[in-house]
C-alpha cells in the first residue's frame, strides 16, 4: 500500500511538471507570459476539463509555501537605501493609485454587485494590484526598466509589493468584522498574541538572525545553511499563524530584518529554486481550482469584468501619472503596462474564500477576470505601441537650437552614455560644451539634470556651422548611431578640415571603417573598458605592475597593428606569423 502511494504522489509529481513544461514554453512564445501558462496547465489537468488531477485543495495548501516563499524574497530586496531613492514615486504614486482603485471598486461592489463591505474591500484590494510578473517581463524583453517610465512603473509594483503583507494581515479582520456583524463574541486575546509575536519576531531579528546564520556559515555547509533559511522563513510564517495573522506577514517580516544582513545574497539564492517551483505549482493548483464551466456560462459577466477593470484602472494609473509630472506618453506607457489583476490577486481570493468572506462562485468568477486582464495586457500594450509608431512625430519646435553665437571650444555631437561623461568631465574642468542630439526625450531628461543639449542633426553643415563647429578646438563625435557617426565625421572633416576630430567607434568593424574618414583620434567603445579590467585582473594576481604596464603597451601596439594590416587586407588578413586574424567586434 505504502508503495502504491508513494507511486501515486510520483505520478502527480510527473504530471505537474510535465503540465508545466508544455504549457508555459508555449505561453511565453506567445508572449502571454509563464504565469497564465501554470494556470492552463492546472486547467486542462485539473477536474473541471479532463480531471487527470482532482486533488486540487490539498495541492493549493501545500503550494502556498510558494507565496510564503515570495513575500520572504521580496522583504528580503527592501533595503532602506532603495526605498528612500524611490520614496515619491513608491509611497506617493503607489499609494495613491492603490487606494483609489480599491475604493473605487470596492464603492462598486458594494452599490451595484450587492456584496459586504468587507468582500467588495477585500476584492478591490486584491484587484488594486497589478501583476509584478507580467510587467517586468514586458518591460524587460523592451529594455525600458531603467528608462523614466520603467522606473516609474517600478515604483508602483513595489509599493504593491509592500502593499500584499498589510491585506494578507487585513483579511482575517475583515473576516472577524463578519463575525462581530453576527453576533459572535470577539476575544481580544488574539489580538495580543500577534501584538507580541511581531514585536518578538523583530527582536529576534535585530538580535539573533545574524549572530545564528554566523554560526552556521563557520560550519561551511551549504546544506544546513538552506535549512536554516528554510527554518527561519517557516518558523516566522507559522508563528504569524499561530496568532491568526497570515503566514505570509511573517515570512515578509523575516525577509526584512535579514535585508540589511551581510548573509541575504546567499539567503536569497539558496530559496529562489524553492521559490520558483512551488509558485509555479500555486498557480497550477489555482487553475485546477477553478469552476470554468461556471465561468463559461457567465462568459460575457466576465469579459465585461475584466474589460471594466482594465478601463478603470487604466484611466486612474494615467491621470495619477500625469500629476506626478510623466508626459502624456510615459503615462500612456505606464497605464497600459499595468491596467491587469496580478498574482497576488489570486492569492488574496484564496485567502478570502479560506476565511469565508468569498463564495466559490464569486472566487471563481474574480479569479477568471483576472486570468482574462492579465492575457489582455500584452494585446493592449502591443495596440499602444503601434498608435504610438503611427502618430504624427512630436513637434519640436520648443527644443533649444544652437545658433550662431555658439563659440565654446568643445562641440559635442551626440549626448548619449559616452557624450555625456565626456561633457562632465570637461564641466568639472570649466570648460565650457556646446552639446547636440537628434532626440527630444533626452534633450529634456538633460533639461532636468541641468545641462543644456541643443536639438539638430549633427550630419548636417548648417546646423553643425550654427553649433559652432568651425570655430571649435575640439568636435567629439560621439553619436549612438554608428551610420550617422560615420556621415558627420566626413562632412566635419570636408567642411572643417582644421577641426580637430575625436570619434567613437561602435566596434571594431566602424573602427575600420573610421581610419580614412578625418578623424584625429577614435576610440572603440568597448577597448579600453576591456583593457581596464584585464589589468585590474593582473594586479589583483599580484603580478609585478612593470611587467603589467609593458603587456599592456605590447597588448595596445599589437591591436594597432591587427588594425591597420585588417583595413589593409581586410577582416580576415593574414598576421605575421601566419596565422589568421580572428574577427571580435570590441
């Protein structure tokens, strides 16, 4: 018997994983994320469309360690430091749009739906939150976390980050106001507990988490440090438990008396595994816990829904932004970015529905119109983006341009990573830069870092001579377009030809083709970086810093001349010896 159902649990086991492993691949590829992967992969086994699985309650009990697991993790990343960088952005704007769209909905639920004020505040917070996972990962395949917008939306998702423990702890209250509602007694005793439990939770992790995981790591054994860690995060969530509050709370708690520990990176990387996996088998057990055909039946209650939801939150996430001084578009960006129901709705519906202030029917239907919001949102962003290719270009007409008082002894022609550090440097020195770029967004992000950036296209005479270029000691062509880099270089050269020229170049390939353009002096973007940290690497082997400096310089003659023999007999020249250059683009 033993055998049989320790086969049944491998059996299970293989189903999840193979569930998942078919289901989120294709999800990702279509963009749609892995998050409604796991959830249709728990449909489609769970017991509502082919029933290969039914045991779905017990599989979405043990899965929220998962979720406990996260909330550690995401304590765990809140250093005060990283807080404070952020703190209008988190606490004005994250705050704001949290509570606003919760009232709003709520107000909703409870006028036009017809549920408790406790339910319809226990929904609208759940809906309040956007999805961290579905965000960052279409943020991250753009490459625009670190642009103003990203960071902006960032700061939203973290405060709602932030916002999850305090409604976890909430709902319990909220569920002991329906009991009060019926006349139950209400014993204060709880109360106390969790008073005293989180007060000793933050002693024990002011006085003791540090010196213990001291301990352990003299120790040096990797596996009982990860069971330390795991200790630490169930200890504190069943503590929490213990005194009625969620599990969750303390595992966030735990996370955050650790953020400041000199242990959190090796913490953080020997829970992400667990994490991972048991999150993604949360989400499988709440696709399998689903009712679909009840949601089927009320399809158009819940297209309607998660439309509404998306319109609603939309609208208040783009005004809010606005207010907070992001242009139209960023706004726009933003709003379209974050309008879904996230994964810690679900987690929050499936607390609601343990604490009885949730029907089934009413957890399945918000759970689907979350499901439907978050495989929307890559349709609506994609609809923003091609509007946005479609407008009519920005006028920029309100954009400073050099004219021909412009007499400064440095042009820099491009104000991009590498223009803008060399403008810096020549700033701190008091001389002044004459600065031009094609591209009005960083033109006004330097506006607000204080430097003044003239508009132009630096490939053209009559906007290089209004810059002052024929007048100039200096011109640093330093533009991120490697083809325009090129064309300005050889007007600049034709047109002023005294002038001296200080070029980047790209790669290696534009180095080549920069050697008969005029330049007086190019450098490629990624070589001396290169050589910097080689010879960092040396002088940390101990290596005598003679014999370092002439590697160096033997190095630096040896690139010249592979330089110099590839232009001549191209990329793949024969070298001295022999042998063949190799092509690297550094």
């Amino acid at each position: 018997m033993a055998a049989g159902g320790e086969l049944t649990i491998f059996q299970d086991a293989a189903l999840y994983l193979a569930a998942a492993v078919v289901a989120v691949p294709i999800f990702k590829r279509l963009k749609l994320g892995s998050v409604l992967g796991y959830l249709a992969a728990g449909a489609i086994i769970g017991p509502h469309v082919f029933a290969i699985v039914g045991n779905a309650e017990s599989v979405l009990a043990f899965s929220e360690f998962g979720v406990v697991l996260l909330l550690f993790l995401i304590g765990l990343e809140l250093k005060p430091a990283r807080l404070w960088a952020l703190k209008a952005d988190i606490f004005g704007l994250g705050t704001a749009q949290v509570c606003l769209t919760a009232f709003l909905i709520g107000v909703f639920g409870v006028m036009v739906i017809g549920v408790s004020w406790q339910t319809a505040v226990l929904i609208g917070l759940g809906l309040s939150l956007s999805s961290t996972a579905f965000a960052l990962q279409l943020m991250q395949e753009r490459k625009e976390l670190n642009t103003q917008y990203g960071t902006r939306a960032f700061s939203i998702l973290l405060l709602q980050d932030l916002a999850i423990a305090p409604i976890l702890a909430l709902s319990p209250l909220l569920a002991l106001g329906i009991y009060v509602a019926s006349g139950e007694d209400l014993s204060w005793v709880p109360a106390a507990q969790a008073i005293g439990a989180i007060l000793g939770l933050v002693l024990a992790g002011r006085f003791l988490l540090n010196p213990v995981f001291g301990v352990i790591a003299q120790t040096k054994s990797s596996e009982i440090f990860v069971a330390a860690a795991l200790l630490i995060v169930i200890g504190s969530a069943l503590l929490m438990e213990w005194c009625g509050l969620s599990m969750a709370l303390g595992a966030f708690m735990a996370g955050v008396m650790l953020a400041e520990s000199e242990y959190r990176h090796q913490i953080e990387a020997d829970i992400q595994p667990f994490r991972g996996l048991l999150l993604g088998l949360f989400f499988i057990a709440i696709g399998m816990t689903i009712d679909w055909t009840v949601v089927l039946a009320q399809w158009p209650l819940v297209l309607g829904g998660a439309i509404l939801l998306m319109a609603l939150k939309g609208t208040i996430i783009l005004i809010l932004c606005r207010l907070f001084k992001s242009s139209w578009e960023d706004a726009g960006r933003i709003a379209v970015t974050l309008p879904q129901g996230g994964e810690f709705g679900f987690v929050i519906v499936a607390q609601g529905l343990s604490l009885g202030l949730m029907s089934h029917g009413q957890s399945d239907l918000v759970s689907a119109l979350i499901t439907l919001s978050m495989a929307f949102t890559p349709l609506l962003r994609l609809s923003f983006e091609e509007a946005m290719k479609r407008r009519a270009p920005a006028s920029t007409d309100h954009l400073p341009r050099p004219d021909e008082t412009e007499t400064n002894s440095v042009v820099i022609l491009g104000f991009g990573r590498v223009g803008q550090i060399v403008s810096q440097i020549f700033r701190m020195k008091g001389i002044s830069v004459t600065a031009i770029d094609a591209d009005p967004k960083r033109i006004e992000a330097a506006k607000r870092f204080g430097a003044k950036v003239y508009f132009g296209d630096a490939t053209r005479i009559d906007v290089l001579t209004a810059a002052g270029v024929g007048r100039a000691d200096l011109v640093y062509v330093t533009i991120d377009n490697a083809a325009a880099c090129t064309r300005s270089i050889a007007v600049i050269a034709k047109r002023f030809p005294t002038v001296r020229i200080m070029a980047r170049a790209h790669d290696r390939v534009h180095a080549l083709e920069l050697l008969d353009s005029g330049a007086d002096f190019l450098i490629r973007d990624t070589f001396e970086s290169s050589v910097k940290l080689a010879e960092e690497g040396l002088n940390r082997l101990d290596i005598n810093k003679e014999e370092i400096a002439h590697l160096l310089e033997e190095f630096r003659r040896a690139d010249s001349d592979r330089l110099l023999r590839q232009k001549a007999d191209g990329i793949y020249a024969t070298a001295e010896d022999g042998g063949t250059f190799r092509l690297d683009k550094s």
